[in-house]
C-alpha cells in the first residue's frame, strides 16, 4: 500500500513522541520494543513508503524479537499449531502473504473458542464434555433438574439414533463480555425435531429457554441462572482447529444439519427476486459461500448484511439488524417466512403470503414467539460491486455542520478551504449518503483522515474478482493478532502510562493503514455483493465495546411527520452527529477512552415493529462509537456523554429526535435525559409495544398456543420489563 503522507500531522505528532521516548538511551523501553521507533519514524514521514503488509509485519517482529515482553508468544499460544505456523512464517520468516495462503485453513475466533460449547462426536451420537464417560447424558440432565430417579434422553431424530448434546451448570458469556451467567441446562441440537423436544422438556418443568449462535449481542437479550439455553452452534473436539469459518474456502462451522441448511424455495427466475430458505445457525460465512457458487439465473445476494461474517441468521434476524445505503431497509424486513417451535412444543409457520398481517412482528420478534428454526429471505439476482475507497481529510469527507466554527474543531484537523470547495465537500457527502447503494463512513480516533466506503452495482460481473483476495484476509488475520497484543503488552502499558494515547495511538495508525483506498477509477475494484458486503472478515478476533443509535433523518423543510418518501434531506443533523462524536473524543484526549472506530451507515425505513427505524419516513443515520473490551472502566461515563449529545438533538420545531437504541448493542445501563433508557425506549415505542403485543395475541389464538406462558417460556427480564408490565 502506497503511503499517503501523515496520519498524525503535526511537526510534534503523536508518533513523533512515541519515537523520541524510544530513542531515549536512559530509558529502557527502547530495549524492550527493538525496532518500534523506527517504525513509527518511517510512518510518520511522508518521504518514506511503509506498504501495508510490511508495516503489520515490522510490528509483530517487534514483539517477536522482544526479550523482555512475552505478549508475542503468550498471543500465539491460543491459537491452532497450524495457524502458529501461518504467523510466524508471516513473521518471523517474513514470507509475503500470498505465498503462504492457498492452503492455510483458520478456526474460529478465540472469542467463540472459548464461548461455544464442545462436542465430542462419537458416531452420531453427540455426548456432553462435562460430563463422566461412565454417566449416561440421560443421568446428567436427570440430576440437573432434581430427579433422581427420572431418566430422561432428548433426540435430535423420531427414531431415537442421535442423542442431543448437553451440558450441566455450563457457564455462559456474551463475545463482548456484558453478559455472564449458568444456565443449568445448555442443548446444542441439530434439528428442528430436537428443538421440538427441548421445548417440550421446558414446559414439562416450568423451565426458561432462550436460543444463542455466536453470542455477539452486547445487551441482555440472552437467558438466566438456572433456565436452559439452545445453542445453535456448537465446536466439534475432533475437527475444531483447523477450522474455515472466517478465511478463504471456509463453509461450514459445524457438520451440515438441518438447521444449517440453505435452499431455493421454488426455482429462480432471470431477473427476478427469488426465496430462500435458510436454517438459523446458517452463518454468514456460509451464506457469501453458498451465494457465491450459484450460477447463472440462479446466482443470488441479499441487498443488504452485516459486516460480520461470524454470526448466524437466527442472531441477525431476532433483534433487527441492518446492512447500509438508504435505499434498503433492515434484515428483518426481507424475510417471507419464519418457522418456529411454539410453547407447547409445535412446529409453526408464518408467512406473508398466508399471514401479512403478522409479518411486522414475527420477522423481528426478539425469539419471544418461540424458537425459530428457519427464516425464508427474499434475495435479489446477483450484482456487483463497483469499489473506490477513499481516505479523505475529515473536514472534506463530511464537512462540519452549519454553526461549528472553525476554531472550535480540532486543530489537527483542521485545513484550509475555499468556500467553492465547502460546497464540493458539501455536495459530494449529500450525494453519497442520499444516493449510494452503499454508504459508510469510519474515522479512527485522532487520525486526520475518515475512510470513505461509498459504492454502487453493476448488473455486468465481467472483470469481477474475489475480494479480498486470499492474502488479503489472511493479513486482516494478522492484523488482529496485532491489536490483541497492543492490548496486552506490559511494554505498551508502561508506555500508555507515560502518553494516555498511546494505546489509540496505535490502534488508530494501524487501523486506518490496513483500510484499502483506490484513487484510479480504472482500478476500482469489481467483486461480487455479497463479498464486498463482508469486505472485513477478522473483525470478530477483537473482542470491543459498541454503542450504536438510529438517528431518524430529517426533510429540509417542514416537520417528518408531514415529509414524503423523496423529500430533500437536511443533513445538517447526521453532520452535527458525526462531529459531536468527534469533539467528544477530543474532549477526553486525556484519557482516550474511545479506541476503535467511530462508524457511520444510512439506512431506510423499517415496516417492521419493533424496528428502531420505524417511523424514520426518510432514512436513519446509523451511528455507533467503539472501543476494545479492556476499556470497561472508561468507557461508561464516556459512552453516556456521547449518548447525551446524540439524545439531544432536536428538530427545526424543538423537539427532540426519536432517535432509539441499536437492540443489540450496549444501551440498557445507559440514560437518556436522566431518566434510565429502558424507560425511555418503552415510552418511545409506546405505541408499537402495543401493537407487537396485541399482534402475539393473534398470532397465539391463530396458532392456538397461549399468549402469557409464551412469556413464561421465551422472554426474560429485560423483556418482560418492555413488553410484559
């Protein structure tokens, strides 16, 4: 990667200091971090060219040469023996990334190695690793649930041939670490049949039961002490590492199953939308794969994802999740059909050919109808992508609003501009948010540039390539390795110490150095949509801390309520959005609580109930700020400043935005105005919580299950406290 001049660019920069305190002969940190100043040297001068993969490769060799500072190794040692030879041929051999590739395979995170439950595959019968090879499963569950004497086996099949993984009293945490707990039951199954059955088991016993897949919610939205958890995915002890879940070739997480299947409802038309049937512990990466290998009229994509490729459909669908471009709208809204298992243990169907009315509520239901097993999806043929990322100063790539004077922004950030080229920078920012089919903005704090991901399709797939390409991932890979050690070296702490930035500092450097940028349209890069919907696929190795809301845009004249679907926007609000989330992490450059990026989407408007976006007639600017995990302690004073300037907002008449909570992300523990959010969600989907619950009552009388035990089974506290009392 070509350099572009100076990330921090100041003559006393951030790096600069780094360097010099490096340098320092009386200072042993120098010693401890072998060639770390040199680097930052070469970083910080725009004369010398530090290309991406050896600027990843310099730092890692620092830690690796480091004799005093084992974070290099102790990092390496959580990870497979085959990938351990990945990195340090990487390293330590400093072979290119694309000579090593081809034939390296990559298991899962570290997160969900260690969230996941283990199963030892012994025919086809899975047995529990917690417990005696001399205790049957049977014995197990019996005694986890008070009886002694009761035998009881669960079965993924009628025929009694494939018994039901189980666990006692298996702990259970989120990937961000907000929520810990131990069900006194955790079930991996792998058929809608063996759902069936635990339902079954939990209304015989009074027993809770939530689903989980890759765990990736930070708010409550999981199970309790005590009640029982399903776990859609689950690690095989016998073919766990090498796993292919994240990098190239990989397809499945676990053994094909029911529940991970994908296939065509009805056979796909050129031209035309088509239906897709997908289990739910169908993963993303599965997905882009099985997209990826259909052909001709069959070649399909979803509009629209989440970056993620470690995370399964039942985990996007359930609590809304969006993708970006303001002409789509939220994940939820493209599902035709749920499957589910109702409280009394039935299989049951809602579709919007049979059901319309119900759609709205089933298709973002937050697994309160009961445990869906499958979601049919409307997919579009395939398109591809047409991709120009940028890197362009912050003041250009989204100018600041209208009242921000030039000397209250940052001084680093500030630059020149005539009024001609405000009003480019200006028009240039309204044309991607209001027109691209893909519009996303990140900025890694205190860096002078935003990285612009802002493209559009094309229905011709010549010159189309995979992207990123094999090396590509690979390095993203090692990038992550990278980050994991900044967040653990003791020579770093000691130096976070003496700068409280350097932490930032780092992460922010590499972080936007490892982002791609193409200025020749010529070179633009044509891949397929579902491969550039994923364009990152290591983001899950680092665990972070995330705070999103759904910011509803607003027309340039009169109020939202009276606006009209192609009403100009006024996108001075998402502007001032974007800019207090700045200012703020300026405001607090002592300690930098905010050290991942800030990240900006615009999405549609939801049909869907519960949708934050509902009612948000002309789009929603989707704003989120992040930081890694180990920031616990600063990040909550500092998540609720943000929250408050963002809460703030207010329309041309004075009134605040009905802007809401992402529901997966952190936002319970937080207030908005003094009050708890909590409190402030029910009020602000007042009308819609009546709804979503007056539809269940129908959906219930309909399918002939009761409204109040579904509660007992499926829902927990924070539930019950929005949608039951």
């Amino acid at each position: 990667m070509p350099h572009h001049g100076f990330i921090f660019d100041k003559p006393r920069s951030r790096l600069e200091r780094l360097s010099s305190k490096l340098h320092d002969n009386d200072d042993e940190l120098g010693k401890h971090l072998p060639g770390l100043a040199k680097l930052f040297e070469d970083i910080a001068d725009a004369n010398t060219d530090v290309p991406r993969e050896e600027s990843i490769r310099r730092l890692l060799r620092v830690f690796w040469k480091s004799e005093s500072d084992g974070t290099y190794s102790g990092i390496l040692g959580r990870y497979s023996d085959e990938e351990k030879d990945f990195v340090r041929a990487f390293v330590e051999d400093e072979k290119p990334a694309r000579d090593i590739c081809e034939h390296f395979d990559i298991g899962p995170s570290l997160g969900a190695r260690e969230e996941l439950p283990f199963l030892d595959e012994v025919g086809d019968c899975l047995l529990s690793s917690l417990v005696e090879t001399t205790q049957t499963v049977a014995s197990a569950i019996s005694k986890a649930i008070g009886g002694e004497d009761e035998q009881i086996t669960l079965y993924n099949d009628e025929t009694g041939k494939s018994k039901i993984a189980s666990y006692l009293d298996e702990k259970f945490q989120n990937w961000g670490l907000t929520v810990k707990n131990t069900p006194s039951l955790t079930f991996v199954p792998s058929t809608s049949h063996g759902i069936q059955q635990i339902v079954k088991f939990a209304k015989d016993r009074n027993m809770k039961v939530r689903a989980s897949g890759y765990r990736h919610s930070w708010s409550p939205v999981f199970g309790a002490d005590g009640q029982i958890i399903i776990s859609t995915l689950g690690l095989y002890r016998a073919t766990v590492l090498p796993n292919l879940e994240s990098l190239p070739g990989s397809e499945f997480f676990v053994r094909g199953t029911e529940l991970n299947s994908i296939d065509f409802v009805g056979q796909p038309q050129k031209g035309k939308k088509r239906l897709v049937r997908v289990g739910t512990a169908v993963t993303n990466q599965m997905f882009r794969a099985w997209c990826n290998k259909q052909k001709l009229d069959a070649a399909s994509s979803l509009p629209i994802n989440v970056i993620m490729v470690e995370i399964t459909f039942g985990g996007s669908n359930a609590p809304i999740c969006h993708g970006a471009g303001r002409r789509h709208p939220t994940l939820s809204d493209l599902v035709q059909a749920i499957e589910y298992v109702d409280v009394n243990g039935n299989m049951q169907t809602i579709s919007k050919d049979q059901d319309p009315s119900f759609m709205a509520v089933a298709s973002g239901g937050f697994g309160l109808l009961g445990i869906v097993t499958h979601i049919t999806l409307e997919l579009d043929p395939m398109t591809y992508a047409v991709m120009m990322p940028q890197k362009i100063p912050v003041m250009r790539a989204i100018p600041p609003p209208p009242g921000l004077a030039d000397e209250d922004i940052p001084e680093a950030l500030r630059i020149e501009m005539t009024s001609q080229q405000r009003a480019e920078a200006q028009e240039n920012f309204e044309k991607h948010a209001a027109d691209d089919f893909y519009s996303e903005w990140f900025w890694f704090p205190y860096t002078t540039k935003i990285w612009v991901n802002c493209w559009n399709v094309t229905q011709d797939g010549t010159g189309a390539r995979e992207y990123p390409s094999k090396a590509d991932v690979l390095l993203q890979m090692v990038e992550t390795i990278a980050v994991q050690i900044i967040q653990d070296s003791e020579a770093v702490l000691k130096l976070q110490n003496i700068f409280p930035w350097t932490q930032a500092t780092l992460v922010s450097t590499f972080g936007l150095y490892a982002m791609p940028e193409v200025s020749d349209p010529k070179k633009a890069v044509k891949t397929s949509l579902p491969d550039a919907l994923h364009f990152r696929r290591a983001i899950q190795n680092v665990r972070v801390r995330d705070t999103e809301v759904e910011i509803p845009l607003q027309p340039k004249a009169g109020s939202l309520k009276d606006a009209g679907p192609n009403d100009p926007v006024d996108w001075s609000f998402v502007q001032k959005a974007w800019w207090d989330a700045i200012l703020a992490a300026y405001k607090y450059k002592d300690t930098c609580p905010q050290r991942m990026p800030l990240e900006m989407r615009i999405t549609g408007p939801s049909g869907v109930t519960m949708a934050p976006f509902r009612g948000h007639k002309l789009g929603s600017c989707s704003i989120e700020i992040l930081t890694l995990q180990n920031m616990e302690a600063e990040w909550a004073p500092y998540a609720q400043y943000v929250m408050d300037k963002w809460m703030g907002l207010k329309d041309k008449e004075g009134a605040y935005l009905d802007t809401r909570p992402h529901w997966a992300k952190e936002w319970v523990d937080l207030t908005v105005r003094g009050r708890p959010m909590v409190e402030y969600v029910k009020e602000s989907y007042r009308d819609a919580i009546a709804e979503f619950r007056e539809t269940m009552g129908q959906i219930a009388k309909k399918q002939g299950w009761d409204l109040k035990e579904a509660q007992q089974r499926f829902s927990n506290e924070l539930f019950d406290e929005i949608f039951f009392t």
